[in-house]
C-alpha cells in the first residue's frame, strides 16, 4: 500500500482498475445525456434533397446570363412545388416552378429567386439579375452528409445531437449502462435528515451531496445508508455495496482516531488497498482500496474535504466507468477576485466561481475553505491550485485551477 502521495499518483492509480462497460440500446427520447457506446453514422443525407430556402421561383441560371432591370428575362411557369411535394416536371430553358420554402428543387433548375424579386403576369415570370449555379439553393447534405459521424463513441448526448438523429430517423441508440455507485456514509453521531438534533449529533448532509453529484455526471446512486463505526458493520456494508453496485463510495472513518476503522474493516473483508492519503488539502484522509476488481473510494466524513476529492478523484474515475471520451477535467488559468490570507505549507485547493470580465478568467472564493465548510461549494465550478509551501495568496494572483462543469 502507497502513503501520501500525489493527486496525480492517486488518479492513475485509480483509473487503472476500471470494470468494463455495459452497452445496451434506448429509445431516442430517452437518450438525452447518456453516453454513445458506439460511434453513430449518418445513413443518408440531411436535407436529403437540395431544397429551395425561400418562396420563389426556381430556373436554370444559365438562363439569366443576360438578365438587367431594363431587360429582364421572362421564363414561363409550368409546375407549383410545396413544401411535402415532390416535383413532376423538369426545368428546361425559358421554363421555371413555382416554389415554396423547403420544397425540392426541381430537376433540372439549379438556382432560386425570392418571390419578391420578380414580377409575375400570368403564367410568365420576369427574372431581372443574373443568378450563379446554386444561388439560393440549399444543398442535399448541407447539414451532414450521408458517411459522417453524428455522435462519436463516448460522447454524451445532448438536445442538438438528439435532434439529428430525429432528423435521420435513428430510433435506438447505442447508450452505456450508467454505472451503480453505492454510497455508505459511517459515524455514530450521524442522524438522518428526518430525525431531530440531539446533543453532539449532526445530520448527515454527505450522502445526500454524493448522490446528487453522481446522478449529475449520468450514475445510478445507490444509498445503502449510515453505518456505526464498527469494523464488522462497516465491512458488511461494504461487501453489500460490491454486490449490488459497480464501485462503492464511503464517507468518514478514513483518518486515524480511535473510530476511524474504514483502512481495517476494508482488510477485513479481503480488499487490497492501493493507497492511503493524498498530499494535498483539503481531503487528504482517503483511500482507494479494490475487491473483485470493484473500486473502493473512501473518503473524509467533513464534507468539503469529501467533496473535493470526490471531484478530483471520484468524478473523472465515475465518467470513466460511465463511458464518458472525456473523462478529465479541463483546466484554466485564472486570477484570483479575493485575498486569501492562509499560507499553503501542503498543496491546496480553493473552491470557487469562474467570472468572465473584460474577456479575462477570474475566480471569485465561494466562501471560507475550511474541511466541514459544505456552503462553499455553491456555485463553486472551478478548483483552484496553490503550490505547496505558498505563502498568503493576493487578489490577482494566478492560479491553475480545474473546471468542475
């Protein structure tokens, strides 16, 4: 078992023991933010057939080489084309169709002019500029042509994507499983959210988070509840959540007080764990153990350091298992809005909001960093770096930080 090593060691560690991925197929109206499992292909073109982007008349253009306001040329109508309709008849010289936005270009024609810039007597339309092979036309494929991938393996679906393949009439999409994360949370001077305070007990507020984050990033939470910290309890749960989900999540019994029994009950139950404790704050405490080739996160019971590392370690692992392409946070560079007066003996993470001003990245702090401080991760969508052995951070100050959304 590796001690105290890096954030990036952990994440390495970590991702190596993905499980594989189930696949499986869903109707397109259920497939918005789920990821494709295989890539999709365009089967036909989008529009299928070139069609006319306005009300007009559509002609050869070759007929309109000579066209002018005090000459105009006059073609002659021979067809209507709707939207819905298909057209009957081709366009030769000195012929044209009445058509309507949407509708097909007849054979033949090749170019469109909008109904407000001719003039129409009878059956007989003046043309009175000269138009270019494909003027006004749309083209068959302008949108995506038959061949080309709509959504790549790994990409997650979303209202654009879903409207295409409405588009091609693709009913069925090749989707991911979302992957089943069992959440345990340990401590007995946790109650549940129904129950009222008593002396020297607090609700617990972690399971809740962890769920909603992992419904978020397109996982199925599975919470198995609160357990004593008891080394046996803690084991059974444990085991329980290996049997019913794809990677189990614990909060709290990490560190090293006389109750923090999360390092023997996962020795206990015969998981190997890969390390303990990460050089970094908050969240240090934590460990990754694996059993049946299952991953174990273990993590603080104070919910920002949980947190934190949930989201330096447990999401890109979680968007892994689920299938995601792109799995690791994007970074940016950004200056800091706020003072932050604390030195930084170990490496450190702030939590705060990513503000846009004058075309440059700035973070605003979200509130005060301390490892229980839960309220400062609203709005929080970015975590920023401070180098081990930094002194006090001033407003300005240029950090790397990583994107959260």
């Amino acid at each position: 078992m590796k001690t105290n090593i890096s954030l990036e060691e952990a994440r390495t560690i970590l991702l190596e023991n993905d499980t594989p991925m189930i696949r499986e197929y869903i109707n397109l109206q259920d497939s918005l933010d789920r990821v494709v499992s295989e890539n999709i292909i365009a089967e036909e073109n989008l529009p299928p057939f070139a069609r006319s982007p306005y009300d007009g008349y559509a002609f050869r253009a070759e007929d309109t080489a000579t066209a002018t306001k005090e000459k105009p040329v006059i073609l002659e109508v021979i067809e209507e084309v709707p939207a819905g309709a298909f057209p009957r008849k081709r366009i030769i010289s000195g012929k044209t169709a009445k058509i309507l936005t949407g509708a097909p270009i007849p054979e033949g024609a090749n170019a469109v002019a909008k109904y407000e810039e001719t003039e129409i007597s009878g059956n007989l339309v003046s043309i009175f500029s000269g138009f270019k092979p494909g003027e006004n036309v749309v083209p068959a494929g302008e949108d995506l042509a038959q061949g080309e991938i709509i959504a790549r393996k790994g990409m997650v679906v979303s209202p654009p994507v879903l409207g295409l393949m409405a588009a091609l009439g693709i009913s069925r999409i090749p989707v991911y499983k979302r992957p089943k994360i069992a959440i345990i949370c340990t401590g007995d001077e946790l109650l549940d959210v129904s129950e009222p305070l008593r002396p020297g007990m607090i609700r617990n507020s972690n399971t809740y988070t962890l769920a909603a984050y992992c419904r978020e990033i397109g996982a199925e939470p599975i919470v198995l509840g609160t357990v004593r910290d008891r080394v046996e309890e803690v084991g059974e749960m444990i085991n329980r959540g290996l049997s019913e989900a794809d990677m189990v999540i614990t909060t709290g019994g990490v560190s090293v007080g006389d109750y923090d029994v999360l390092g023997e009950a996962v020795a206990n139950i015969g998981a190997e764990t890969l390390y303990w404790k990460v050089e970094i704050k908050p969240g240090s405490p934590n460990l990754t153990a694996i059993k049946n080739s299952k991953v174990i996160l273990g993590l603080s019971g104070n919910p920002a350091a949980a947190l934190v590392i949930f989201h330096l370690l447990g999401v890109p692992f979680i968007k892994k298992l689920a299938g995601y392409a792109d799995y690791l946070h994007p970074q940016i560079k950004v200056m800091l809005k706020n003072n932050f007066q604390k030195a930084s003996p170990r490496r450190r993470f702030l939590r705060g909001k990513l503000v846009i001003e004058n075309g440059a990245a700035w973070m605003e702090i979200t509130g005060g960093q301390g490892n229980g401080v839960l309220r400062s991760l609203i709005d929080c969508d970015i975590l920023a770096e401070i180098p081990p052995g930094s002194g006090p951070q001033m407003a300005g100050s240029k950090l790397q930080a990583y994107f959260l959304k």
